[in-house]
C-alpha cells in the first residue's frame, strides 16, 4: 500500500465520519439523504480496495475482471451489510450509552462500517485472480449465503441493489420489540429453502441488538413491519430498514432529545 493510498484511506475516512456526523445533526433525515450516503459509502471502500489491488494484478484483463468480480461482490453483499452495519452501529451506540449515559452518535459507526466490509469483498474478489488454490472455499459459501439473503424474489434481480429514492408511504409510528417473530415465521410460513436464510439470520440474531435508544426502535419497527409483511422481496425488506432508521433517528443525540 502506497503512502498515496494510505493518506487517501485516511481522508475517506475522515470523510466519511464528518458525514455520519452531518447525517446524525438534525432531528429529522430523509430517505434520499440515507439513501446517497449509503450508495457513496459502498461504493467508495469498494473503489479504495480495487485501487490498492490494481498494481498487483497483471494485465489489463485482470484488472477489468477485478472490477466485474468487485461489482458483483457489491450487489450481492449489500443488504447483508446493510444489516451488519446496523448492528455494529447499535453495539458502538451500547458502548457510548454505557459510558455518558446518551446515543450522541450513530452513522458515523455505521458509513464506516458499511465502507469497510465493501472494501474487504472486493479484497476478496481478487483471489480468483491472483489464482489462490483454497478460493472457492472462502468465496462460494460467502456469496451462496449473501445470494440467498439479496435475491428472496424476481423483483430482486436488478442491477442496483438499493433504490429507495423515497418511500412509498409515510413513517408508521415508533413501536419497541416486543418478541422474536423471525423463527415463529420460519416455523408458520411456506418458505422455499431458498426464502428461509433470511428470517433464519434475522431470528438467529435478534438477541444480539441492545436495548438502546436508537436500536431498540429500529428493531421495534422493523419487527411490526416484518409481522405485516412475512413473505416481503429483498428490495422491500431494503426499503423498511430505512423506514426503521428515520422513524428512529430523534432518538439521536441525546436521551432527552428522544423523549
């Protein structure tokens, strides 16, 4: 890694911290605003990666195929993420609650996150071509699962993986959790096999997001969204973590600004 690359990973950085703290200001966001910092997130740790791997792919079908394998690798690990990032967020949140008693931040953690798990999958897209034997022992498991997790129906094969410009309708009101209803589903519902990762991880992680402030409303609506809708696309299940995220952004800054 070049000191050029190292200065600019810093910058990107910072960056993306100055704009999970603009995001996190005002009382009130909007989908738009998620939507362009999640897009610019993704898409600047996957291009940081691909730039510190080019110099050590040989020739240009290399590289070009570096990008193709990185661009997939963006597609299809994007929802997945999105959820990951939550979750590093509500735990970074559990940590500050613990020590000043107050949710002062959240998207900082969170672009952070989303930019640096983008940034490892393409990493990763380049072993393949730098022809490592033990590739598709790492790579295949990791993208059969993301697969299953992004593409749960037909309106799920698109190009892009996040197209919530706005929302369809308007915020339902804040709700908290009130029961695991991920693994009742599995148990209730007719999933394919395919279908079933999906509410598997969801159940299998429930208990893994604190009881904080912002957290616990995300959860609270993402589950009541969940109980409307069992059988939801990836692309809507998409579309009600941002109803999640801006029902529950008041609840950013301090205890007393969400009460």
């Amino acid at each position: 890694m070049s000191r050029s690359q190292r200065w600019a990973g810093a910058g990107l950085a910072l960056s993306l911290v100055a704009a999970g703290v603009v995001l996190d200001l005002p009382e009130e966001s909007s989908a738009t605003i998620l939507f362009c910092a999640f897009t610019f997130s993704s898409l600047a740790g996957m291009t940081m990666a691909v730039w510190c791997v080019r110099p050590h792919l040989p020739g240009r079908g290399r590289k070009f195929a570096h990008l193709v394998f990185a661009y997939i690798g963006w597609r299809v690990s994007y929802f997945p993420f999105m959820v990951f990032a939550g979750t590093f967020a509500s735990l970074v949140e559990a940590a500050q609650v613990f020590v000043t008693g107050e949710c002062l931040w959240i998207f900082p953690s969170y672009l952070l996150a989303f930019a640096g798990l983008h940034a490892l999958v393409a990493l990763l897209a380049c072993l393949p071509l730098l022809r490592w034997r033990w590739w598709p022992l790492v790579i295949a498991p990791l993208l059969l699962q993301a697969s299953m997790i992004s593409f749960t129906a037909t309106e799920d094969l698109r190009p892009l993986p996040d197209h919530t410009w706005t929302l369809a309708s308007g915020l339902p009101p804040a709700t908290l959790p009130q029961a695991n209803p991920y693994l009742v589903a599995l148990a209730e519902e007719d999933y394919s096999l395919w279908q079933s990762l999906l509410p598997f991880a969801a159940g299998s992680t429930y208990w893994i997001v604190p009881h904080t402030p912002w957290a616990e409303v995300v959860q609270g609506v993402l589950e009541a969204q969940f109980n409307q809708n069992r059988q939801a696309s990836s692309s809507q299940r998409i579309e009600e973590h941002y109803v999640g995220y801006l029902v529950a952004h008041p609840r950013i800054g301090t205890l007393d600004r969400a009460r």
